[in-house]
C-alpha cells in the first residue's frame, strides 16, 4: 500500500513540477493547471489501480495450484505434439 501511495505523490509532485515549468516558459497559467493536472492525475489514477490490482490478484494456494495444473497440462501437450511429429 505504501508504494502506490508514493506512486501517487510523485504524481501529484510530477503535475504540479510540469504545471509550474509549463507556467514559467509560456505565462499561461490556465493551460499550465490544466496541463499538470491531465498528468497529475493520470499519473495517481495509475497508482490506484495498481493498488487495486495488487490486492485482488494476490498469489493464494488455490491460485498457485491452479497455475500448476494448468502448467503440466500445457507441458504434457506439448510432449504430446512432440510425440506425434
């Protein structure tokens, strides 16, 4: 959790960064906010879903047997083509 809340910080660090440096070089701050705040929030969005996705998709014994039955079955059919051929 504490890395998809670093992940939004920088976020939120990295639009304000870009608003300010979009400010200083045109004099438009209207574009400017709206420019940092496109990527400010891109950027904490991403954040929330991978935080989303880490918790929903965390490796459980059932998972993990799962994967491994469907490895040996994949293996098992590749021997088979093998044989086969």
């Amino acid at each position: 959790m504490k890395r998809w809340i670093a992940v939004g910080g920088v976020g939120v660090g990295c639009g304000g960064l870009l608003a300010w440096m979009f400010w200083a070089l045109s004099g438009n701050a209207v574009a400017a906010l709206v420019i940092g705040a496109a990527v400010g929030s891109i950027l904490v969005v991403l954040a929330v879903a991978g935080g989303r996705y880490n918790r929903t998709y965390q490796l459980t014994a059932d998972r993990r047997a799962a994967a491994l039955a469907k490895r040996e079955r994949v293996r098992k059919a590749i021997e088979d083509t093998h044989r086969r051929q």
